[in-house]
C-alpha cells in the first residue's frame, strides 16, 4: 500500500486498493454520526409520530364516544316517546271502556226503570179494573132491579126467587162477558 | 473530421485518471488523515446531524415547513425502507443505523456536485469497503445471535424446498453469495459509481478547457468541441445527481434486505 501514498505523475495508483487509514476514518466518524442519531434525533422523530398519533386516534376516540352518546340519547328519547304513546293509547282505551260501562250502565238503569214504570203502571190498571168491575157488578144488579121493577111494575126486591134469577142473570153475564174478553 | 491535429494524440492533453483521486494532506504533503475527502466525510456527518438534529428537535404536533421537510426525510427511510424491507415487528431497532447509513451516503455523494468542494469521499475504494465491512459485521452477528452459528449457516446456505440432490451444487454457491460476493459488490457498487461519475465529470471539463484553451489547430472546429465538452459535462453532472441519491437508496436498501434475511425464519 505504502507505495501508492506517493503516487504521481507517470505511475498510477490502483483505486482499488484502499488505505487502512480510510476504513478507519469512515467507520469512527460513521460510529459517531449513528450515536449522535440514535440519541438526539430517533428518539425525538419517533416521539413526535407517537404524539401525533395519539393525538389523531385520541380525536377519533373523542368522535366515537360522542357519537355513541349521542346514539344512546336518541335510543332513550325514543323509548320514552314510545311509552308516552303506549301509555296515552291505554288512557284512551281506559277512557273509551268508561264511556262504554257508563253506557251500558245507564242503559240498564233505564230499562229497569222503565220495566219498573211499565209494571206498576200495569198493576195499578188491574187494580182499577177489577175495582171497576167489583163496583159494576154491585150496582149492576141494583139498576137491573130497578129496570125490571120499571118494566114489570112490581116490587121484587126482597124476594128470594128474585134474588136468585139476578144472580143467575149476573153469572151469565160474567160467562159472556169472559167470553167477550177471550175472543177480544 | 479527418484533422490530424484531433485524430491523433495532442501530447499536451494528460487525461485524467485514478492518479486525480490521490489527494493531498491539507496541511502536509504525504496522505494520511486530513484529506480533502476526510475533511469532507466529517462535514457531511455535521450537516446530517445538523439537518435531522434541528428538524427533529421542535416536536410540534402541527410541523413547520422545516420540520415537516425532516419528517418526510426520515419517514421515507423509517418507513420507506426499515419498516418495509425489515417487517413491522422488528424494524424499528435498525431505524437509526439505516437512517444515519442513507443521509450520511447521500450527503457525501452530493459534493460532488457542490461547487468548490465537487468531490466523492465514496470515489476512494476505501471508504465504501468501510461502510460494507461494517454491513457485513452487522447482518451476520444478527444472524448469528437470533439463530445461532449452525442454523445461521443452514439458513443462509441450506435454501427450503429444494430438492437434496441438488443440495451439494446450491450450498456453495449460496455461500459465495452471501457471505463473501454481497460486500463485494455492496462496496463496489457504491465506489465505482462515484469514482466514474468523478472521472467523467473530470474529463469533460478538463478536456473542455485544454480545447477551447491549450489546444491548436482548426480554431472552429476546437471551440465548438471545447462547449460541447462542457455542456456534456453538465448533462453528466444531472446524471450524477440521479446516481447519488440512488446510490444511497440501494446502499441503504440492500442494508435492511440483509439485515431482514438474517431475522426471516425461513430462507
């Protein structure tokens, strides 16, 4: 090697052949150059991407939970909107039962009281009826007596055979009567 | 074209050669240590340094233009080459070595397009064997410390799914390959592409000022050659742009596909 270091002018050097000196000289400032990098500038640049990636995940995350709050407010708005509604509809069915059951109940209370009504109204024309009849059949005979006393010209009031043709007369015309009623 | 004075050698025009890569010592005459491209390798390590420490160093969460332009940088090895060559996993225990590797490579090769300094420390053979001595080192003790000598060996020679008897023609040669041919080639890649690149450069302009200046003979003719040469030089030196950044990229990249199949469980 040592008689390249003084190469010139007509000989020339073979620039494959390197120099110790060179191997060393790259290798040690190369050696510092990686130290120096590997302490003061990786660490920084790798810091920096660390920081920035935190920094973007950690808005994303932030965006995430926003949006996932938010998802959970509406599921909430709308199930309380779905039981205001569920509760509304069974108030209105209520409602509508009520009316119905009060209808129903005045319904009844009237026919009730209508059949009531019609029933004593019934009851009372009986009891008249047969008030009337018991009456009739007391003076009827008295007026027929009259009449026929009117007709015949005698007195046959306290006659007994009287009495018992007026009987005779009033039971035939009671058949008559029931008769007339049975066809009517 | 058939001019005697440009057909034949002009003996006043010396081309330049591996002999314009010997530099001298700044201060002594012999070359030791404190070369133009020693002087320019510290440089380089400084503004590296300077670039990430300075752009690093603010940690805002919404970065600067600067601190923006350092995070692309570093991301892109971090992430461009580290995380995709090496896997998730293990990646981030090389990040350093690859990042300080790529901008430390990078940086060294773009001077040799910055006026004044114009030099590739890499273009001396002995700094790129450096730089893949220490690969080699570096992805053989990963190997050997996740998967002990033997099964290093059997993983980097003993490739799966291959027929045995074929075995005996594949070991060799897949240790040729790995342990002895890839620093060679990392190393050689890298120095022959700025040793030429430098040698072209150095030829266009030094053979542009000796036509358009030293040279006899059809004035014309020799001036129209002499700003030809220059304005190849300057479409080389576009080139050399493209190869300085790529050779880093491929430096570095081959790096971590190293370190990567040094950690891979199966070949």
């Amino acid at each position: 090697m040592a008689s390249f270091i003084f190469a010139a002018g007509d000989e020339e050097p073979n620039p494959l052949v390197p120099h110790l000196s060179e191997i060393i000289l790259v290798l040690v400032i190369f050696g510092i150059l990686f130290f120096l990098i590997r302490k003061f500038v990786v660490p920084q640049f790798e810091a920096t991407f660390a920081a920035r990636r935190d920094a973007i995940e950690g808005g994303i995350a932030r965006a995430e939970q926003a949006q996932a709050e938010a998802a959970a407010a509406l599921a909430n708005y709308q199930a309380q909107l779905a039981d205001a509604r569920g509760e509304a509809g069974q108030i209105r069915e209520e409602a509508r039962a009520e009316a119905q059951r009060i209808v129903e109940d005045l319904r009844t209370q009237a026919q009730t009281e209508s059949a009531r009504i019609i029933a004593r109204g019934e009851e009372q024309l009986a009891v008249q009826r047969s008030q009337v009849v018991r009456e009739l059949r007391g003076e009827i005979g008295t007026l027929a007596v009259e009449l026929a006393e009117k007709i015949v010209d005698q007195t046959l009031s306290d006659d007994v055979r009287v009495r018992a043709t007026v009987d005779e007369f009033l039971a035939d015309l009671q058949a008559r009567d029931a008769a007339a009623g049975a066809g009517a | 074209m058939t001019d005697v004075s440009i057909a034949a050698p002009n003996p006043g025009f010396e081309a330049p050669g591996p002999r314009d890569f010997q530099l001298r010592d700044v201060f002594f005459g012999n070359q030791l240590l404190l070369t133009k491209a020693a002087l320019l390798l510290v440089l380089a390590a400084v503004i590296v340094f300077a670039f990430l420490y300075l752009t690093a160093r603010k940690k805002a969460l919404v970065p600067s233009k600067g601190q923006y332009l350092g995070e692309q940088a570093y991301d892109f090895v971090r992430t461009g080459i580290a995380r995709d060559s090496i896997g998730d996993h293990d990646f981030a225990k090389y990040v350093p070595l690859l990042v300080t590797m790529f901008f430390f490579i990078l940086v060294n090769n773009s001077f040799g397009l910055i006026p004044l300094l114009q030099f590739s420390p890499f273009s001396i053979a002995g700094f790129a064997y450096g730089l893949a001595g220490m690969v080699w080192i570096i992805y053989n003790a990963i190997g050997v410390q996740r998967h002990g000598l033997l099964g290093y060996l059997k993983l980097q020679c003993v490739p799966s799914g291959v027929p045995a008897w074929i075995l005996p023609l594949l070991i060799p040669l897949e240790f040729m390959s790995n342990f002895l041919i890839r620093p060679v080639t990392l190393s050689l890649r890298l120095f022959a592409n700025m040793f030429a690149g430098h040698l072209l450069l150095l030829l266009f302009a030094t053979g542009g000022e000796y036509l358009l200046i030293h040279a006899t003979g059809p004035t014309v003719l020799l001036k129209t050659a002499g700003v030809m040469s220059f304005v190849m030089g300057v479409a080389v030196g576009f080139l050399e742009l493209i190869v300085a950044i790529l050779q880093a990229y491929v430096f570095t990249l081959l790096t971590a596909q190293y370190i990567s199949g040094s950690l891979a469980a199966e070949h």
